[in-house]
C-alpha cells in the first residue's frame, strides 16, 4: 500500500452503472519522508469516510475489489483502505493525526 | 484510476477474435493539475460513449475486464469506466465539462 | 493497451512445458506519437500472425492470458491481440499501415 | 519479489474490517547494491514477525494475498513473505543477517 | 516478459510456509540491447534450472503463479519461465547462448 494525502473529489453522471454510490476521492501520493509527490491516483472510498486533507493507505490493482464483498465486479484499482494514525519510523513519530489536528 | 484525456481511435481488423466490436480510444493522461503527461493508454470504451476531447477516468489491469459481463475473457488491460464532470482539489474545481464546453 | 513495433524473436528450448508452441516476440514500445521508446516487451503471440516492423497492440498483466481458453495456465504476461491498421489523433492519422508498406 | 529493509510501523483503527489484526510495516525498497531506494511500501506482515532495520522480501499484487488462506478477501496489495538470510551475488556475499549482527 | 541475467541467490529460513523448497533467483533486468539495467527482481525457479549469468525470461505478476499447479497458493510474484537461446532483432543475432560459452 501507500500513504496519500486527501486532494478532493472526482464527480461524474456518466459512467459504468456498477460505479454508482461510489464515492471517487482524488488522492495525492506522499514519499517515505511525508512529502507530497507529483503522482495521484483517484480511489474508491471503501466506506472509512476520508475527508480532505487526512493521511491515508491506498491499495491498488486486483486487492482494490476486495472490500466490495462477493460479486466485486466493479472497474476500480484503487480503494482508500485505512486513515492513518500513525506513521512510525525507526521509533520517530514522522506523523501523528492527533498532532496534525491538535 | 487515472484522469485522462480522449485524443483519437485506434483501429484493427486483424485482432484477437474476442476484441470485436470494442472500441479502442487512444487516451492521454492528465496530471494533478490537468495537464497533458507524455504517457498514453489505448483503452476499450466500456459503454460511456467517451468523444475527443472529452476529460475520462480510466482503470487498468484486471478490473478493465470487470465491465464485460460474467465470461470476461477479453484480453483488455485499460478500459474507459466514466466521463468526469467535476475534479475539486482543496474546495476548488479544477476542471468543470460545463464550462469546458460553454 | 500500448503501441508497439515487432523487431525480433525469442527462442528457449529449456522453458515452462506450457510455453511450447508459444511464438515470442520481442517488441519495441511507442510513445503517443509513434516513435521507439527504450522499453520493450517479450510477448506472446495469440495467433494474430504480426511480422517484424507491424504495429501491434500489446497487453499486459493477467489480461495477457485472456487468449488461451479456459485453462489459462500459461505464465505469460503480455501478449499481442491486434495488428494496428490505423491510429487517428484529433482527426489526423498519426499512422496508417497502408500507407506504411505502400 | 524485491528486497527491502523494515523502517517502521503503520497503525490505523479507522479501516477495512478485514485488515484489523494485520500488522501493517514501512518497507523501504534497496537496489541490487543493497541500498536504501527512495521507493517504500506498507506490506502486511504474513506472519514471519520481521522486526526494524532486517532485510526482507516483499511480494506485490494479487501474489500479496496468497498468505491469507481459501478467503483471501484482504485488500492488500503487499505482504512480506521471507527475512532474508543471505543475499549471493557472482557468488560473493552481498548481503549475510548474521554478519549484519555480529 | 521481460530478458534478464541470473546473478546470484536469495536465502531465507524464516519465511512463508509455501516457500520451501522453492528456489529464489536474484535477477537483473537487461535493456533491449542485452545491457545491463540497475533495475533486478528476485524470482522463482519454475524448474528450469537456470545458473549464474545464463540469460532468462522472467514473468511477473499473477502470471509467475501459473507455474505452480492448481493450488496456485504461493505468494511469488516473479519467475522464471524459460532459459534464452537466440534473441534476435531485424534479421540479426543479438544473443546467441552457443557463442557466449563457446
């Protein structure tokens, strides 16, 4: 997976009748040190409620339909999985949500 | 998914037997801020009737096949899934078919 | 999909048993206006009979293996599934295989 | 698979049902020197219980949820699967565990 | 597919339970001229034996699976599915095994 940063919304009327009541976030990636990067993605919201501006994970390719349930005959790649907590390394606290909204 | 741009068509008569009757767009994708990257996709249009011009989402890989039903046995890794009409970034659009039409 | 150009052959005698039969191509990608760009691709033919400097639409990923039936059991990932007759950008032919040979 | 060395810990409780209970680790990718890369991924540990600054081995894509049993609905698209032991290049040692602890 | 040259192995003991007994190969990745690329994938051996410096064709993806049977269950996302006799481009050898251990 990688860590991303919450842009805003993608909205389209016509498109794939299976691509109904799925919400579309657009996603901009961030590198190991927390920094934006200039690649994006736009993501299924699978149902965690992201906002903008909040740390996410987002998982791509085939993993991206696993969280439809059984049929998971949608045309997505990429579905935002998890807010993030908090991102440690080498026991360095490199992000923390509570601290971003503190 | 990805943002992109339809530029064109590519036509075939010699192909994979499973590949008639879909139509094959060349599309150039978008960056964050909506400008022309060098890359390129030539995707089947799923349905949405995508034109030139026109700003698209296009997934890939396995789910490009999850529009064609339950055999799915087109050999097809890029796929036109939605026309976009809005793309918000931070509570601003940034791109808007309306008024890219008016 | 990407555009390529067929440039040569792979040969193995010493190979996975479900590779045999198998013609391997070695192909040269394009980039969108029809130029070779350094990477390429070892791909399967699906029987489309593409000779050496045809454009050719290669895919890749699972969808490579869409072409072999119902077993699927080949380790191939990418493969030719047309001979490109034309390519149009903003109603101009970028490429016409007519046009090529004549 | 490529090798990576742990740096850290992702912790999220705002997530996919189905990740709860999977350790998520900040991966950062080396190249084939054995140095760090600027690339990273969050990978589920499968169980082998890597711990900070150990090499191991990633597996990505749809190979990613092959640990998980016949459900498999996990939407991950990274697992670490092997801590490496000994890294042999042209038959020198690149890379040995037990050295790296002496 | 992609060509690469066998250089060396990876070990590991503390590892995916599926992984016994499969042996990981440390490939690098070669350039359409057979050069050298600084891009490697460690991959498994389907079985057709490959050693140090041989040439090899490498898939990767759900495809490196295909190798493994109906289970299919292990997490391996490269492996190496044939040993490279001849790759030729235009009518000419660019590689040929025989001269190269002449």
């Amino acid at each position: 997976m990688q860590l991303a940063k919450v842009r805003g919304t993608v909205v389209s009327t016509q498109k794939e009748p299976s691509l109904r009541g799925v919400k579309l976030l657009l996603l901009q990636l961030l590198d190991e040190n927390g920094q934006l990067l200039p690649d994006y993605e736009v993501a299924a919201d699978s149902g965690v409620g992201a906002g903008v501006d909040e740390w996410v994970l987002v998982t791509r390719g085939s993993a991206a339909r696993q969280v439809f349930g059984s049929s998971q005959e949608r045309p997505v790649d990429a579905t935002v999985v998890a807010i993030v907590d908090t991102v440690t390394v080498e026991n360095q606290t490199l992000y923390s949500k509570k601290d971003q909204y503190r």
